[in-house]
C-alpha cells in the first residue's frame, strides 16, 4: 500500500514539476537533474517520517523520525550525534557535521509536531492532483526532506566537498524543553559556528516569500486581586471594584497603548476569575468558583507578546508594567514575563543572503522571492542564532497549509522546486570568496 500511494504521489506532482531553467551553469544543470531523478525517493522519505507520530511528547516517535534522518546523513557522509533529552525533559536532538572547506552553512530542522500520540491525524495521504495531507507533511517533515535531497544534490554534483555544514534538526520546537538554554544549547553551539543560516520552516506557506525576519515570541501572567465582598456594595469606597473590573481595565489597557504598534502583538490565550481561582500553566487549563452576587477576590491571565526587535519587546514590557501598577480601588495586580523564542531582525546580511536565493530561484524559472510580512509566519528556531550569524533566512522548506490542525495539507508542486532553489542557493555561497573562512 505504501508503495502504491509513493507511486501516485509521484505521478500527481511530477506534472507540476517545472523543468524549465534559465542562466544556470553546468554544475546547476546537474543539481537540477539529480533533483528530478530524486523525486519519487523525496516522496518516499517523505511519506515515511510523516507516517511515524512525532508529537513533541512522544519521545519515542521524535526518536524514530531521528534514527531514519541520522541513516540519510550517514549515508551522505555526515558526522552525527544524538543529543539526549531528559536534561529537559524532552527526546532530545540530532546534530550531523560535514566537511572543514569554505563557508560553515548551518541548517535548521526540527523532527517534532503538535500532533499527540493519540491524533486522529496519523499518516500522509494524497487529497489532490498535488497535495498530500498529513500531520507535520508542511511543520516541518516536508523541509526536512528538502534539506537531505538538497544536500544529496550538491553531493552527486560534487560541490557538497567545497563547504562545510552542520544540521541541527531539534525535538522539541513544537513545545520546548525546560530549562530553554539547555534546549537550546545545542542549537547556540552551531550558532556560534557557523557563517549562514538556513532555516527550512515552511514560513508562510508561499514559494513567492522568504523570511529575514521573525517575531520572537514570550509569555506573561498576569495576577489581579480584589477584596471579596456582597456584589451590591461594588465601587464602594471602603470595597473598591473587585478583581475583574481590575483585569478589564489593564488587558483594555494593553490593547488602548500598544495595538497600534507595528509588528507587535499580545494576546490574552486564557482568563480565570472569581472568588477562587486555579490555572495550571502546563495544561492551560483552568478552574473557577464564584457567584453572581459575590464581588470576584481573584483573576488569573496567562497570555503570549510577540515583538520585531528586543527593543520592541523591552519597550512593551515596560509599558505593561505600568499599566497593571495604575491599580483601581482596593485591588492590586502583579504581572510576570518568561523569555521564550527571541526576535529574528531584519539585517542587511539576511536581505542578501535573500537576494542569493532569489536570483537562484529566478534563473531556475521559479519567479522572484522577495521578503516574507513577519506578522504571516511564527516564531521558529533559527532566532535563536540569528544574531550570531552574518546572513539567516528562514520559510525555505516544502510549501502548504493548514498547519497545527487536522487541514495541514503539503501543495507537492513544491518539493521539486524548493529543493532546487536550496540547493543551488547552497553552491553558489560555496562559490563566494569572500563567503569562505580561512
């Protein structure tokens, strides 16, 4: 069955494949062909890993994707080494490492997705002339295949000996692991390495766009206390306005000062009030008693902030922070922050290394790729190496929508394409001198 439904993926998406190519060079003609002659093995991988649950909590799953693309990368040459998880409660890491020649490309890939043990959504099926469905076929198994095919393009072309690269394919970037430095520890380490970034996140699911920027993305909490009391003698002076008016007031607030900046947003995700209150941080589940005749002691917010720039973020905190210090009578209001995904800025080195990959993308006939709208794609992993790094681009991976839910669906007109694009985008940095470490 699998072998037959491989088959009619082939089929379905080789018709969508552009075959067409404009200024490319003999070694770029060659990636091109490879990739063509690669495409039903593509489909294969593909298929595989998706058909394996790899929900961030199914550390055996994580795993097992991990064993398949730790064989892909041998066999390509690469180094590997498995980082283990339970220092952070999660599967843990596959980093691989390859060549000590020219520039130190660092690609990025997680092998997890949002999808439980127990999903309903389990397996990569074909729902289109060129889609194929399946949970994590886009978030992000699709770019991970791009990746490997890529590399065992510019392998069979003999380029992959000219540059240097480290693949760091994470666990747990669906729900990542505590303490988050040493999560990401690994992650830090090739930052520190390496001279690009790529990142093969499907970004905002259009092959027109790439991402040079990224919202980071935190939490906060938010903890507002009244004092309880008979609902008929609210705003009195001696009883003041209780909890939730108070919790009104500052999440209006939050929206009154801070909706109106660019790129910035903060949303309140859940919200528990009355007399008694519990939120368990872990479940974002919450429980409350209280009555309608009963002035509400307490309120519980827990909420995210995503920001441009740590600037940005610095300066939303700071506004927050006084906004839940203007308290209403007899209430009062504490309001914490964890750091979570850090911002990736828009720079001049990641806008070049853009224009790398749209003019490989234009000579290859695949059109023009300009710079993604930050506020269409999520927070993703290679901001937390961006800043280290002279050029990162991120959103380069297999094409779709529907990601996070059950309507995640891959467009496989794309696989061939995008792997080209990487792959050529790949060399040609090989190509530059002044790319290369001496």
């Amino acid at each position: 069955m699998t072998r037959l439904i491989v088959s009619a993926l082939f089929l379905a998406v080789l018709s969508a494949t552009s075959t067409e190519v404009l200024a490319l060079d003999r070694v770029e003609t060659a990636i091109v062909q490879h990739v063509q002659r690669d495409h039903e093995r593509s489909l294969a991988l593909l298929k595989q890993t998706v058909d394996i649950n790899s929900g961030t909590m199914n550390f055996a799953g994580v795993r097992k994707v991990g064993a398949i693309f730790d064989h892909e990368l041998k066999d390509l040459g690469f180094t590997t080494q498995w980082i283990d998880g339970a220092g952070f409660n999660r599967a843990g890491h596959l980093v691989a490492s390859r060549g000590k020649r020219g520039p130190h490309l660092l690609l990025i890939g997680h092998m997890d997705t949002v999808f439980a043990e127990d999903s309903p959504f389990q397996t990569l099926q074909l729902t289109g002339p060129h889609a194929g469905s399946g949970p994590g076929s886009t978030d992000m198994k699709g770019g991970d295949v791009i990746m490997i095919h890529a590399l065992r393009a510019l392998k069979d072309s003999g380029q992959l000996d000219k540059i240097s690269v480290r693949v760091v394919l994470m666990g747990d970037e669906e729900n990542s692991g505590e303490p988050l430095a040493l999560a990401r520890q690994a992650l830090l380490t090739a930052g520190d390495w390496a001279d690009v970034a790529l990142g093969f996140e499907d970004g905002a699911g259009d092959p027109r766009v790439a991402s040079i920027s990224r919202r980071g993305a935190s939490s906060w909490q938010l903890l507002v206390s009244g004092k309880p009391a008979h609902s008929s003698q609210i705003f009195q002076p001696e009883v003041g306005d209780g909890a939730i008016y108070e919790a009104a007031r500052i999440l209006d607030g939050f929206r009154t000062a801070l909706s109106g900046e660019t790129n910035l947003t903060f949303n309140p995700g859940v919200i528990v009030g009355g007399t008694d209150v519990a939120l368990d941080n872990d479940s974002s589940r919450g429980t409350a008693f209280g009555k309608d005749n009963v002035i509400a002691q307490s309120v519980k917010v827990n909420g995210d902030l995503r920001a441009m720039s740590r600037e940005q973020l610095e300066l939303a905190r700071q506004t927050m922070l006084k906004i839940v210090a203007a308290h209403l009578s007899h209430t009062d209001a504490t309001i914490t922050f964890d750091d979570g995904y850090p911002p990736m800025a828009p720079s001049a080195g990641n806008a070049k290394l853009l224009a790398i990959y749209d003019s490989s993308s234009r000579d290859l006939g695949f059109g023009a790729v300009a710079a993604n709208n930050p506020r269409n794609a999520g927070a993703a992993d290679i901001s937390f190496v961006a800043d280290k790094i002279g050029m990162a681009i991120d959103g380069i991976g297999l094409m779709g929508s529907g990601g996070h839910t059950v309507n995640e669906v891959a467009d496989l007109s794309t696989l061939d394409s995008q792997t080209m694009r990487a792959a050529v985008t790949m060399y040609r940095l090989g190509k530059q001198k002044n790319g290369k470490r001496h």
